[in-house]
C-alpha cells in the first residue's frame, strides 16, 4: 500500500498522529503498522547508539522494515525523526508509494513542550545530542505533507494526516 515517514522534532506529535492515524484506519478496516523510532531503538537497533552513522543505520532498517510491510499490503506509519535530508529521500526513491509527512513546529513550543525532558538535558545539562539543537536535524526541502503541530490541535493535525492517507489510498487502487 503506502508507507509514511512521519519527521519532525523531539515532541513535535510523530508518535501522537500516527497512533491516532492507526486507530482510525483500523476502525475502517484498513490494515496501518506504526514503526515508532523510540521503540526500534529497543529491538531493531538496540545496537546502534546516536552518532550520524548510527542515525543512518538506524532509518535505513526502519525503512527497510517498512517498506517490506508496506509491499505486503499494510499503511505503514513510520514516526521517527530521521534527522538526514539524503536517508528521507533514498527511501522515497525506492518505491512511488513512500511519503514524506513533516511535522513543524517552533523550536519555543517544543522547549515548552518537552515530554521527555530532553530539551533540558540537552540545552542546560548537555548530556545528549538532540536533533534540532545539539545535532543536526535537515528540514525535508519538498515534503508530501506540513503538518504545523505548534499551532493547530492534535485533532487538526490528525483529520489532515487521514485525509492525506486516504487521497493517496485512492491512487494506488
């Protein structure tokens, strides 16, 4: 079917809209898997630390991952930061049916945010390199999909993301 890669930030919503977007299209009776990075990180690449290499390697078995699954039929909804522009779009170039959904959000409201602490750790403690502020984190250049998740509600953010699901489901029957 089709396989989404769901970028963005540290806290700006990956996880939050894809889940939502599994449970909807579950609900219709559409088969959807979501590849959560924080979760790959405890099984497919627990060997893999945060080193751009490592970050590579990491997407390029999630994608690998996904696009297996998305070949047997499922939506796949892979929520990782996938901080590289050139990982993005060598997973784009291996199937037409493989989106990219950025989610954008202020740098201030993801501070504010911050659900997992880790803008604290790495602005004020600098014990780790996050994405966007201590490492890098490349802006998709020609994404499918903005989602602004700083300034529309989950609920917003959510409709537009299974509207774009479903327009591309259409193309592909």
């Amino acid at each position: 079917m089709i396989l989404l890669q769901i970028t963005g930030l540290s806290g700006s919503g990956k996880t939050t809209l894809a889940s939502k977007a599994k449970a909807a299209l579950s609900l219709a009776s559409h088969p959807a898997i979501v590849l959560d990075g924080d979760e790959m990180r405890k099984t497919l690449s627990k060997d893999l630390g945060f080193e751009a290499q490592d970050r590579i390697e990491n997407n390029r078995r999630i994608g690998d991952l996904g696009l297996n699954l998305m070949q047997a039929g499922n939506i796949v909804l892979m929520a990782t930061i996938n901080p590289y522009e050139k990982c993005r779009l060598e997973l784009k170039s291996k199937s037409e049916h493989v989106y990219t959904v950025w989610l954008q959000a202020r740098i201030e409201s993801l501070i504010e945010r911050d659900p997992k602490g880790l803008y604290r750790k790495a602005i004020h403690l600098n014990t780790i390199k996050l994405s966007g502020i201590n490492d890098p984190y490349e802006i998709p250049e020609h994404p499918d999909l903005v989602l602004h998740t700083d300034k529309e509600s989950v609920e917003v953010s959510s409709q537009k993301l299974l509207d774009f699901i479903y327009s591309k489901l259409q193309m592909v029957k």
